[in-house]
C-alpha cells in the first residue's frame, strides 16, 4: 500500500514558523492511497478507517457524503467496495479541538447565521483560534462561549473551522456549526470553488491596471518567518493571485486581490515579489517610505499613517460559496475598517494638495 498524504501541518507550516493563526489556507488533509495489488474487496469506509490517523467513521461517511472521496478520478458513495490498485484521495476536515478550547466572552460581530454555518467580520488584531503564545482571547475562544450560551436548533452545533485570516488582517470568515457543512465547505475550498476577494493597500501604483501573479510561495529559504516566492516552481506551492488598482495615489495605490489559491501570507509574498508591499506591513518591507522623500514633512505624515494603521493594510473584503445543504449561492461582502479608510482619506487629501 502506497500512502501519499498531504496534510495541513506538513503543507503549510511547522509549530517553530509563524504564529499558528498567521495563516490564509484551509484546514483539511488531503489523502492519497493506493490500494495493494492483492488487495481484497472491502467497503471503503473500513478500509479508510484503518487506513488514515484519527479518523472515525462517522468522519469518513460524512466526506463519501459530501463528495469528497474519489477512487480513480470518481466520487464513490462509503460502500464502495475497494480492489486492487485503486487510486483513493480522501478530503477531510482538520480543525482544532474545540474541547480543548477555553469559552471566553469577547464581542464578535456575526454577519450571517443558521443552523448550519456562520459568517463572521474579523477585527484586526484577532488571532483566528488557540496556538503557541495565544491560548485565550481568539475568535474561536469567543465563538466556543457564544455556542455554549447561545440558544441553538441543533444542540450537537459545534464551531468548526474551514479557513482562516492572518491576526492583523481584517474581515470575512468563514466557520461551519456541522461536520456536514464542514466536510463540504472543505471541499470546496480544496477545489478553489470558493470566490475570496482581498483589497490592500500597496506602496506605489502597478505597472500594469489589472493583472495575474502566478509564482509557487513557500517558506523563504534564509528566513523562517517569512514566505517567498519561488517563480521557477522549485520551492513551495502553486499560486496565483489576481489583482486590480481601485485607485492609484501616486505613492501608493487601493488594489483587489481575488485569490485562486489561498497559501501562507500569500498577498503579502505576491505584492512584494511584484515590487509593491503592503502598506505598514512590516514582515514583508512595507513599513518603511519606498516611494517618495524619506525627510521633512512627507515624512512626518507617512509616520502618522503608519500610527494610524500599526498592521499590514489588508482587508478580507468579500466571501462568496454554495450553501453546503440547500445549495444556495451565497455573497457576503464588508466595508473597509476604520484604520484603512481613514489613511487612504489623508493620502486623498495630501496628493490634492490640501491642508
């Protein structure tokens, strides 16, 4: 039997890189196995069960239900039965342990709710759930209280996560109250169904009004706190980032990110391989002047944009996706936070030459 798995861990990143939260991906395990040539017939949620690390098999007969065990190409329903060489790749779910996770009541600003899923505007500063350094005070902390007091029709509704937004980046995300709703939105992210759109503000203007980055991002070789972009492909992951300029201010423009995929830190690793980082985006060489006079006045306004904005200025704007049970196509969309708009007004003011 040949094991190829893909997980999360392995995938993105190791305990000793960033901060757990700092990450833009899905949290599923992708599972490739090919079955032994003497392999006998057997149901394929037995031989998953087996097969892959804490599974069970309700978790497995949830992903055959949602479409997300496939056997040579074609989804298959929990009783299929497996042969010889078959290929097998598994989609599942792989949050945090919500049981291990501390209630606390902390305000959360839900957009949408029902029974099956929430939608939830993130503040800046906001780690998304429990990791190294930050046990308490994350969105799933207060997500784990406002179920528990809360009134629910499914009392089993737990908060479970399917992606997540870096601490300082603002905006929509995304959490499922069912392993069934979780199971499929994992799916759709894995297939990249899901429409994300980003705007962020960048230092100076692209080239180009519109256009695609496409670059593998993985771990940058010299610098484990950081990711880079690796263009030949021999580093990292696939990805691709679509961009447009909103509006150009001379020394630094509003654009929209519309991912393809969702790496680590994968704007910010984009933008700055294009040579326009983000804003006040200090990991990635934004929070410095790269456009303009470094002295006298100019100076003193940019510091004050970046005490006004102490974060990358990167905003999770919109989510789009399928309803995992009814089918519906949803959109959910946010305006700027206060810190953004609030500095794209005064770099209007200060190129229209006003006081």
């Amino acid at each position: 039997m040949v094991i190829d798995d893909e997980n999360f861990q392995d995938e993105h990143e190791s305990p000793d890189f960033i901060d757990d939260e700092s990450v833009e991906n899905e949290l599923y395990e992708h599972h490739r196995i090919v079955s032994d040539r003497k392999q006998g017939l057997i149901r394929i949620d037995k031989f998953l069960m087996t097969r892959i690390e804490n599974s069970s098999r309700n978790k497995i007969q949830q992903a055959a239900k949602a479409g997300n065990i496939l056997v040579n190409g074609e989804a298959v329903k929990q009783n299929y039965r497996v042969k010889p060489l078959d290929v097998i790749s598994v989609v599942m779910a792989h949050p945090p342990r919500v049981t291990d996770v501390l209630p606390e009541y902390l305000p959360l600003n839900i957009v949408y709710e029902d029974d099956h899923l929430m939608v939830i505007n993130k503040p800046a500063g906001m780690v998304v759930h429990p990791g190294h350094g930050n046990y308490t005070g994350t969105m799933l902390n207060a997500l784990v209280w406002h179920f528990r007091n809360t009134p629910h029709n499914n009392q089993e509704a737990m908060p479970l996560l399917v992606h997540r937004i870096d601490k300082d980046t603002s905006g929509i995300i995304l959490v499922a109250k069912t392993e069934e709703a979780q199971t499929r939105l994992a799916k759709n992210f894995f297939d990249h169904t899901i429409e994300r759109t980003y705007q962020a503000i960048v230092w100076g203007t692209p080239r180009e009004n519109e256009g695609t980055i496409s670059g593998h991002v993985g771990r940058n070789l010299s610098n484990r706190l950081v990711m880079a972009v690796f263009p030949d492909g021999d580093h990292g992951k696939h990805a691709v980032t679509h961009f447009k300029v909103l509006r150009s201010f001379s020394y630094v423009s509003l654009i929209e990110c519309r991912l393809e995929t969702g790496r680590t830190h994968q704007i910010r690793a984009h933008m700055k391989y294009l040579g326009h980082p983000l804003f006040s985006d200090e990991r990635y060489g934004g929070s410095h002047i790269l456009k303009g006079t470094t002295s006298g006045t100019y100076k003193k306004f940019v510091e004050n944009c970046f005490s006004i904005l102490p974060r990358q200025a990167l905003h999770a704007k919109s989510l789009g996706f399928v309803h995992p049970v009814n089918g519906k196509k949803m959109l959910f969309d946010s305006e700027l936070p206060a810190d953004m708009a609030e500095v794209l007004q005064k770099w209007e003011v200060y190129i229209s030459g006003r006081p």
